[in-house]
C-alpha cells in the first residue's frame, strides 16, 4: 500500500517552511517538490501509518487500502471538521 497525493488539492500547507504531511511522516518519505507541493520519495518505503492523511488539512492526500478491505483500488481518505477528523473510503469494487 502508499499514498497518492491530489497536485490540484496540496498547496504544500501554504507559505509553511515544512507542511505538516511532511511534519509527521515517521519514515521521512515526503517533501515539497519544486512547485512547493507535497511528494513522496519512494511508494514501496511507505509505512501505511496513515498520518499525512490525517493531517493533510486540504484532504489531498490518500491512502491506497488492501485489495481485501474493499476491493483493488479502495482508498481512504481523510476530511477535517474542525477539531474532528472524518474518515472517508473510496470503494474500489466496480459497479455492476
């Protein structure tokens, strides 16, 4: 599993020197790009701790879930609501 970051939703947390995806990220796998955007350095070294999702205050960052958990291509991601966090996944089982 890894993230994927929405280049049209980061604006790498502003005029902030280090956004907070990168901030929290226990394996130092993200930094901002040259267009000041979050990106991460190596997808296979990810830990699935999920905590740049969490943080992520614009929600662009997701997590790609494992396909047992609801189907190749499941992600989850998160939307803050002031001091909550709300949880959303994305199911990857195809419409019938």
């Amino acid at each position: 599993m890894t993230i994927r970051i929405d280049k049209n939703l980061c604006d790498g947390c502003g005029k902030a020197k280090e956004p907070l995806c990168v901030r929290i990220c226990p394996g130092n796998l993200l930094y901002k790009d040259i267009d000041k955007k979050a990106e991460i350095r190596d997808k296979g070294e990810c830990w699935d701790c999920a905590g740049c999702v969490k943080e992520c205050p614009k929600g662009a960052i997701e997590m790609y879930l494992q396909p047992e958990i609801d189907g190749r291509g499941a992600t989850l991601r998160a939307k803050k609501k002031s001091e909550k966090v709300e949880f959303i996944i994305k199911s990857g089982k195809s419409a019938c």
